[in-house]
C-alpha cells in the first residue's frame, strides 16, 4: 500500500520554542500541519514506539500511517554545510604522520593524481550515506580542484561528484564547490572553473589565504561568479598566526561586488588568535559585507596549534563573539577519516557536542543554539529554499530516541530515523544485552530516556 499520509504524534520540537507535545502531519512529501496538542494523546489507534522496536508503527486506513514519538525529539534534518567528501575515508592510502596540515597537503597532493574515479566515487558514496544515515538530509562538500595540476586528473574528481549527486538524489541533496586558488588564478586556471560551473557544480570554492596573488585571485572569483550567479565558499585564514587577515579582504570584496549573502568563509582560526579589538573590527567587517560562516571544530582542534607550548589553542573560531555579532555561524563536519582529520563519521551530534566543549556552550539556552547551528542556521548559510518544520515546506527531518535537547548531547543517541520528502530513508536501533544479572538495576541503566523529566 502506497503511504501519501503520515501523522506523527507526542511529538517534541525543542526549535518550536514550545515545550509541549506536537501533531506533524505530512502529506506527500510536505509539512500539512504542525499543530502543537493540548496534551499528551493516548490512543489505542496511537501504537507506541518501544525502544526494542524503535520505529514500530501502526496503519489507519487506506494510505495513513501513524507514528506515536512518545516524546521523542523530531528536528528537520541536520545541514552538514562543509565536508570533503571526495577526502574522505583516504587515511589509509595517504597517511600523515606528523598530524599537521601542511603534511596534509603535500601527502594529498602528491597522491590526487593517483586516485581513480571509481575510487572518488565509492568514498563519497560511503561519506554521504553515512552522514544520511546519521540524520543529515542536506550537504555541501568543496572537490579538490587544483588547477595547477593536470587537467584530466581535476575533472576526474568534478565527474565523480556530479555521477555521485545524481545517484543519491532521491535521498540527499548534495552542493559541489570546486576548490581553487591553490597559488594564482591565470586565464587557464579561470577557463578550468568556468567549465566546471558549466557542468554543474553548484558554486565556487576558493582557499586566498594560500594564494600568492589573493586581491587579484579574489576579485577573479567574484567576476566568474557573477557570471554564472552562483555563490561562493572561501577556505578563509585556516591558520594560527593572526595576521592572517584575509577575512578584512572577502568582506570589502563582498562589498565592491554587490554580492552580500551569497558568500560562506569557513575556518576563521586566525581570528581567535587576533588581538580583541582587531578581531572585533574584522567580525564588524563580516557582519556588515553580509558574509555567513561556518566553524570546524572537530579538524581545527586537531590541526591547530601544533606550534604552541604550554598553553595551545583549541584552534576554531571566536564562535560566541561571531553568533553576538549577528554573522549567521554553522557548524560542520569539514574531513572524515583522512589525512586532515583522522576521526569522524559525518554525524553532526558528534560535531554539535564538539561544538559545545570547544566553544564553551552548556546551557541550556546554548545547546538549543547549536541544534540550531546544525540545523536552521546551515540551510540559510547553503541558501536551501522551503526548509524547516513549516507548513508547505519539504519533509526532510530526523527523529532522535531523547525527549531533550540535553538528552541529545548527553545520550548522543544511535536510534534515529531519518526522513527526506516523508519518505523514512533510514532507521537505526542499538540493543544492549547484559551477559550476568547485576543485581536488579540493570533495567534502568538504558532505561527508554523519554521516561525522564523533560526539562529544556
């Protein structure tokens, strides 16, 4: 039977702002209602979710299907807005045993041309499904696209990508930024992007803060992108010496060209090392050219500060001084399992929890905001239309087995559910099993936690 309706009941939305349990229904594809309930609703039509069958279900006549939460969390889909997917899981071919990024680079660099196209593809493949299954229904990954290097081994990897995006449409939306700017951006290396943006890509990437020519490199970006009206994401000032300031030029760039809220800087780690009135002026400066940002605090925290003695810096960006600011400020996976990042799984409660440790966010208040900056705040950062727990809007959205915003980052829970168009996609539970009795209160260590007090 063809499923066009689904209600989903005893519902919570901690970004709702209500505490209250909510009705969701979803109607081919789309949010139909979001209604908060006077109550919790027990029903016998309602057939609860035990936690040894996480997403049980029951069907109410032709085409609906019901859904009871019992106070679970649903949130619309995570927003992974900086990934690589075509880096990912390549640690065991190219190795990096210093830890540092400029060992990243070079072993990178000296591998890309070894790496086949089939290769690229069954990583990304593997990243993204991976992140999906996680709760990520959107993503946006930069390709390595080093125009100094051969022309062939460059649109190998814009090739896979576009295979790999079609392929996975139906359950993931993929964005693709080629990454530019190695060095200098010449008439060839110009020529390279513009076919790549007539291929398909979704926008530019671009490094300046590694270009030897970055003024000239920059305003080259922005005029191919106005070309093109495509957005632009820039690797900005991943580097610990503060007077790395390359953020004060995309900002008056922005400016020059018109192009406020179409431009991403990501990383920012040289802000945090900045003096606090310089740092306070370059945050003006992006608040005021209109820039959106994103923050990688799981790859930051291991590739920064490797100089440093005594006290080392945690290496991300002045996240609380940027979200005062006004800037709208994401958070992301950026690497998995490679050589500039060799953790990671592209689960964005993995990095949200990063987040909060590294950045100092804890409160209640500031957990909210993070479920934000995975959420909300990415969408409008990648530009995604009809996004969010609206009426109208696409049903893409995660069901987590916590009934808090505390409970996510404390449980960091393996049951979930993750929907895109109304359609569940993928569903995970994990079983505990004791292998000697305990002595009575083994039942409550992995009690279902909806039974507890839900107090965000």
């Amino acid at each position: 039977m063809k499923v066009s309706e689904q209600h989903f009941v005893n519902a919570r939305l901690p970004l709702s702002g209500s505490t209250g349990y909510y009705k969701v229904i979803v109607k081919n594809g789309v949010y139909d209602s979001i209604d908060l309930q006077s109550g919790k609703v027990e029903s016998p039509a309602y057939r609860a979710i035990p936690r040894d069958a996480f997403l049980a279900e029951s069907v109410i006549g032709e085409g609906t299907k019901i859904w009871d939460l019992n106070g679970r969390i649903l949130l619309p889909g995570f927003i992974d807005a900086h990934m690589h997917l075509d880096k990912a899981f390549s640690l065991p071919r190219v190795p990096n045993q210093s830890g540092t990024l400029l060992e990243a680079l070079r072993n990178f660099g000296v591998a890309y041309g070894e790496i086949g196209k089939e290769d690229i593809k069954m990583r990304m493949r593997k990243a993204a499904l991976r992140a999906l299954s996680y709760g990520t229904t959107s993503l946006r990954t930069h390709l390595d696209f080093n125009v100094r290097k051969d022309r062939d081994v460059c649109f190998r990897t814009i090739y896979a990508a576009l295979e790999i995006k079609e392929e996975l449409k139906d359950w993931i939306d993929i964005q693709l930024f080629p990454l530019t700017m190695h060095e200098s951006l010449g008439p060839k290396e110009l020529e390279m992007v513009e076919e790549a943006l007539i291929l398909g890509v979704t926008g530019i990437g671009a490094i300046p803060h590694l270009s030897l020519t970055p003024e000239q490199d920059v305003d080259r970006i922005f005029e191919l992108a106005i070309k093109y009206d495509c957005p632009v994401d820039f690797h900005t000032d991943e580097d610990d010496d503060p007077s790395v300031q390359t953020v004060a030029l995309i900002a008056d760039k922005t400016e020059q060209y018109g192009y406020q809220g179409k431009v991403v800087v990501g990383h920012l780690c040289s802000l945090a090392g900045m003096d606090h009135d310089i740092a306070a002026s370059m945050i003006a400066k992006m608040k005021n050219a209109g820039l959106k940002a994103v923050t990688l605090p799981a790859a930051n925290m291991y590739l920064q500060g490797r100089g440093d003695r005594g006290i080392v810096r945690r290496g991300i960006t002045r996240v609380r001084e940027i979200q005062e600011a006004g800037v709208p400020l994401a958070t992301a996976s950026d690497n998995i399992h490679d050589p500039f990042h060799p953790f990671g799984r592209g689960d964005m409660i993995q990095i949200g929890l990063l987040t909060g440790y590294a950045a100092h966010l804890g409160s209640p208040a500031d957990q909210l905001q993070i479920l934000r900056m995975m959420t909300e705040i990415p969408a409008s950062v990648i530009g995604l239309d009809r996004y969010g727990l609206s009426r109208g809007n696409q049903a893409d959205f995660v069901v987590l087995d916590a009934c808090s915003v505390e409970e996510i980052f404390t449980f960091l829970p393996e049951n979930r559910a993750t929907f895109k168009r109304g359609r569940l996609i993928h569903a995970s539970r994990l079983d505990h099993t004791w292998g000697v009795p305990i002595g009575g209160g083994e039942d409550e260590v992995f009690r279902n936690p909806c039974c507890c007090r839900f107090t965000q």
